[in-house]
C-alpha cells in the first residue's frame, strides 16, 4: 500500500464491474485493490475479459477476503463511499476532499483505504460504522446511482490530479452538545480520580487535559453519550 491508497469493493455482483474498476484504477495509476466476498467467486474471466489486457495484472495481485474487517485490518485510514449513512455523524468529504486528505495521510505514512459498495444496494450501514470518513458524490440526488466501475473511476481521477486539501464537513445530526460531553468528562474523571488512575500526581493534570481532548475531538452523538455513561455506571455496579 506504500505511496497510494487500497480500493476494496465490498461485495461485489458482476465480473464485469470489477474488471471495469481495475481498469479504472489503471488508467490513473492505482493497482492496489481488495475484494470482499464476491458474489460469483474469485479468479472470474468476465473480470479478467473486461480489464482489458494490462489492468489483469491488478487483478492478478487484488486480495480475495470473506469479510470486510479482514480486508482493512491493516488500514489506518477508511473511506467509505456511500449516499447513505449520515445518522453516523462521521466526518462528509467530496471526492476532490477526500483524496487530497489520502495524499496528505499517505504521505506521512498512514495507510488508507476506500470502500465501494455491491451494485445494487452500496454499503451496508454496517459497513460504514467502520470508516473513518464518508464519500459524498454530488450527483443528481433524483439519480444518484452510479456504476461501480464509474465510482472507481472518479475516485481514482481525483487521486491522481492533486489539489489542495479542503476542509472536511462534519455532517449534522444528534451530535451531543458541549455540555453533555463536558458532563461526560466529568463522570469518567471523577470515577478515574477515585480508582487512582491520575498516578503520579505530577502527570494528572496532562493525563485529565489528554482526556477532555479525547472526549471533544471523538465527536460523539448524545445516544453515544448516554451508552459510555451506562458502561461506567455498569462497570461500577460490577466492581462493587
């Protein structure tokens, strides 16, 4: 993955389209590719038929796994590329954004990855639960259904032409208020402070500031507030 990013295609339909993708990442440069479980198995010569000659070799060398968790395990950074799952408040990009943040992560070493999703139905929500960030094409949202292979191929232009990076857009939703994450804080630190976490004394007061940073940089929603408040209150209830 040295020096560019992995395009994992998740549950792939048709030879035709993963061969399409190959071709597409070729045409720019890209030949690190993954798939996930494919639906008509793996070596497919209508794959192989519709890469056109030289793109078979990132098929040659695309990694066949049965479940997505395996096939970004290595990964630092995830993508996913999906018109749905905002109710998971993860950070928005375009594509133009999102690979200019890949450049700019692959650069200093990061490992990124991008997920497509089957033909006929994209990414499923679970899928996206474990990306970092999400993919927005700006397309006709009375059609905003595209190709696997067109995906690919806009992804992997937008990689290869450059650009700088903009900044990426969190997307609205039921994100906790600054005062309940603040709350948040003040229960794990009130609870840590007592189970003598914050040892030596000399470092509590980085270890209690490295926290609240945590805490705010997480983004959390106000029912992922709620659920880590019951995880401490159980965790207590157990201990005791």
């Amino acid at each position: 993955m040295t020096g560019q990013p992995v395009f994992i295609l998740v549950r792939p339909q048709m030879g035709e389209n993963i061969g399409a993708a190959a071709r597409a990442m070729l045409n720019f440069g890209l030949d690190r590719l993954r798939l996930v479980d494919p639906r008509d198995g793996w070596p497919n010569p209508r794959a192989v038929a519709m890469a056109s000659g030289a793109a078979s070799q990132v098929l040659d060398h695309a990694g066949v796994f049965t479940d997505l968790a395996a096939a970004m395990a290595d990964c630092d950074y995830v993508f996913a590329t999906t018109a749905r799952g905002r109710e998971l408040a993860k950070p928005v990009f375009t594509p133009e954004a999102a690979m200019a943040h890949a450049r700019a992560l692959v650069a200093h070493g990061a490992r990124v990855a991008v997920l497509f999703g089957a033909e006929r139905a994209g990414l499923a929500n679970e899928d996206v639960a474990r990306a970092s960030a999400i993919i927005t094409i700006p397309v006709n949202p009375a059609f905003f259904s595209l190709n696997l292979g067109q995906a690919v191929l806009l992804m992997a232009y937008e990689w290869a032409r450059g650009g700088a990076m903009p900044e990426a857009v969190q997307p609205p939703g039921d994100l906790a208020s600054a005062e309940a994450v603040a709350r948040l804080g003040d229960h794990y630190e009130a609870e840590l402070e007592a189970a003598g976490f914050f040892f030596p004394p000399v470092k509590a007061a980085r270890m209690k500031l490295n926290l609240r940073n945590m805490w705010a940089r997480l983004r959390l929603t106000q029912a992922e507030v709620q659920s880590l408040h019951g995880m401490l209150r159980q965790l207590l209830r157990r201990g005791g």
